[in-house]
C-alpha cells in the first residue's frame, strides 16, 4: 500500500491495541480514501490531500446516499489517521480540523423489554440435561445478566469466573479489564453448566481454558453465538435485532428502570465514557412516561 498506511495501521494494532474489528473497519475506510485519491487526483500519500480533497470525498459519499452514521465512522477514521501524521511530523497542519461532520439522527438502542425476557426464560422449553442444551440457555441468560459483549463471552476463561468471591472477570475493549458482580441464584447455575461441562469434556477427550465450549470442545466462534441468540430472542421478539449486543442493552435498561447509578451500569459494561452509557437514559425517559401517563390523574 505505502508507508504512512503500513504504520498507521501497526501503530492502531501495536500502540492503541484496537481489536481486530475495529482495524478491520478502520482498514476498509483507508483503502477507501486511498482509491479516490488516486482516481480522482493522483496522489498516493494521505499527507498530500488537503482539507479540500478530504471533503470533496465526504461529499461524493454523500452523493452516493452513504448512510450518514457510516460517513461519520469514516470521518473518526480520518482524524485518527492524520493526527497520528501530525505526531510523526508527515503533516505540517491537521487538515481535519477544517472538515465538519455530518448530523445524524440520534437512534436509542433497541432493547427486550423485562416482561419479554422473563417469559423467554419461562417459556423455554425445558433444559435437558445434554451439554447443548445446557450451554445455550446458559449463553443467553449470561449476556442478559452481565452485559457482556460477544467477544467477551467468547474469550472468558474457566479462571475468570470467581465462584467463591461472586465475580467474574472480563477482558474488553484494549484489553480494559474489569468485574462483573453475579447472585448466589445465578451461581448455582453456572455450577450445573460445570458439571454438564466437566463430563461433556471427558466423553469427547478434549481439555479447553475457555469457560464456554463449542460442540467439539473447542472455543466457539461468533457466527455460533449469534445463532443460538437470534434463536432465542426470536421466541419473544419481533424486532430486528436480534443479536447478542440486543442483550446488552436490555440489560442496561433494566438496570436504569430498577435506579440503579450510571455510574455503576457504566463500570459494569466497560464504557471508556459516561457519554456512551448515557444513551440508555433515554428508554428509561421514556418507561418513566409511560408510568406517568398511567398513575397521574391529570396526565
């Protein structure tokens, strides 16, 4: 590609330790930028563009009906970028500074409601004692009580799960690690997916760190999680979304409309931010509406 893209890409993997998806989004974007830079000016280098071609390509996105949300995505990739060009000295002046982004529209995250997620666990059918069955009703009840992220659940380990103290131990984002308290309700359950787990292990000969197993015994990939959720929340669910993150914001809502602190839900999730926890304020608003309308004589 050329130099200035071959060490900005090692310095987000290397320096920042951004996850492997989030390089790849921020990878995709670049080569993007690249090719119009070529094709359109014939220039080879970021350093060489100007704040003017940086906008005429934001423009030309726009003429193409990009959503505005991935434009923006976009633009955060071009201000890592050419900061990182300032430090190195490639660039004399920041030409991102003159490039505003478009306005997007603020979407509060879809969530499953209380009622529906209890009558999922109600309504399932019941858990056999077969290590399938046992895992997958585990994995949905776990993002729901712990708001894990994908990768996190993917990547714990039977050690971080601290039955003794009540906790488990999440690796996240750049390798932020943090604790998840858990009930005594919720232990005794993960001690019933040991066992199943333990014997499922010793009938297929294989040895696993990871706390959650695929069928070979192996780590699972997240394409099988994905499944197994959908699966699950389709029974309760007609929203589009259907995935693992849809737990994580159910969890959040739940936890905000029982009062518990921002602050709190925030250490919880792993948010680097408050600013991104407070998004769920917003459902709570709109629970709290709801309460209003029904209980207030006058509303």
């Amino acid at each position: 590609m050329n130099n200035e893209y071959d060490t900005f890409i090692s310095y987000l993997q290397h320096e920042k330790r951004y996850s492997a998806h989030t390089i790849l989004a921020y990878d995709t974007d670049l080569k993007q930028f690249l090719d119009f830079l070529q094709a359109q000016y014939q220039l080879n280098l970021p350093s060489e563009a100007t704040h003017f071609i940086i906008r005429s390509w934001i423009v030309s996105l726009m003429e193409n009906k990009l959503d505005p949300r991935s434009v923006n995505r976009k633009i955060t990739t071009l201000r890592t970028l050419y900061r990182y060009l300032v430090r190195q000295g490639s660039v004399q002046k920041n030409p991102m500074l003159k490039v505003q982004a478009p306005k997007t529209k603020k979407k509060l995250p879809e969530y499953v409601d209380e009622e529906k997620m209890e009558r999922l666990f109600e309504t399932s059918p019941e858990v056999k004692n077969d290590f399938e069955s046992v895992r997958n009703y585990l994995m949905v009840d776990f993002f729901y009580r712990t708001g894990v992220r994908l990768s996190e659940l993917i990547g714990l380990k039977i050690t971080d799960v601290n039955l003794f103290s009540l906790t488990i131990t999440v690796l996240g984002k750049r390798n932020k690690v943090r604790q998840i308290p858990i009930t005594n309700s919720f232990k005794t359950i993960l001690q019933n997916y040991l066992s199943v787990r333990t014997q499922f292990l010793n009938e297929v000969g294989v040895e696993s760190a990871h706390f959650f197993v695929g069928n070979t015994g192996n780590k699972m990939y997240p394409g099988f999680v994905y499944r197994v959720v959908k699966s699950s929340i389709s029974q309760v669910s007609t929203g589009k979304k259907k995935g693992p993150h849809i737990l994580r914001h159910s969890f959040a809502t739940a936890m905000l409309n029982h009062g518990a602190d921002i602050n709190a839900i925030k250490e919880i999730l792993g948010h680097s931010s408050l600013a991104a926890t407070q998004v769920y304020t917003h459902n709570s608003i709109e629970k709290l509406k709801e309460v209003y309308k029904q209980a207030f004589p006058k509303a």
